[in-house]
C-alpha cells in the first residue's frame, strides 16, 4: 500500500477542515477558545506569544486525548457487542415479538401500560 499525497486531496481535506470550523456548533466556541488561550487583552498576548503557544498545544492535546479515549471506549464496546451478537439478535427478536404482542392487545405489560404526565400546578 502506498501512501499517495495530491493536490487535490490536501484541497479537499482542508476544505472539509474549513466547513466543519465555520459550522454553528464550532464557530460559536472560537470566541471563548480564543480568549482561554490568550488569557489577556490583544497586546498583551502578542507579547506572551509562547505562553498562548503553550496552553494552545495543551488544548490541543486535552481535547484529541478527549476523542482517542471515546474512540477506544466505542471499539471496545463494539468487539463486546461483535462477540455477542448471536446472543444479542435473539434477545432483540424476542424483545420486538413481545412488543409486537403488546401493541396488539395479546400481552398485556403493566409498566408499559401507565400513562406518565406532566402537570403543572397553575
């Protein structure tokens, strides 16, 4: 397998890059992000540039460590599901039988068939 790097490809890359940065959910925290970092005003941070450098890298790492674990926690989890899965297909069919009986009126479940409501005082 070779490892081929394009123009096009970096092209690419970047521009997904720059479309998840400038979405709703991710812009919005540039501005707090920014003032963490910096931690002052604007000529003072130019000043300090490596401090901000510092705590930029260290905001960095913390949060790609945040992803890692996640993604190490989520292959776990799915080799333990992957060895079960035999097993976990024939609870799930029984599970959707049984609520299946239930919806028809031929199983009757006590918990399921409470009405919860929310009712306010005034």
């Amino acid at each position: 397998m070779t490892l081929e790097l394009s123009l096009f490809g970096l092209l690419l890359a970047f521009g997904g890059g720059l479309v998840s940065f400038l979405s709703p959910c991710v812009l919005l925290l540039v501005p707090g992000y920014v003032a963490w970092v910096a931690g002052t005003d604007l000529a003072t941070a130019r000043a300090e540039r490596w401090r901000a450098l510092r705590l930029s890298a260290f905001f960095v790492l913390g949060f790609g460590m945040v992803f890692v674990l996640l993604g190490l926690g989520a292959t776990a989890l799915g080799g333990l599901l992957r060895r079960w899965s035999y097993e976990l297909t024939i609870v799930a069919g029984l599970l959707i039988a049984a609520m299946g009986l239930v919806q028809m009126g031929l199983l009757r479940a006590a918990p399921l068939m409470r009405d919860l409501r929310f009712r306010p005082l005034a």
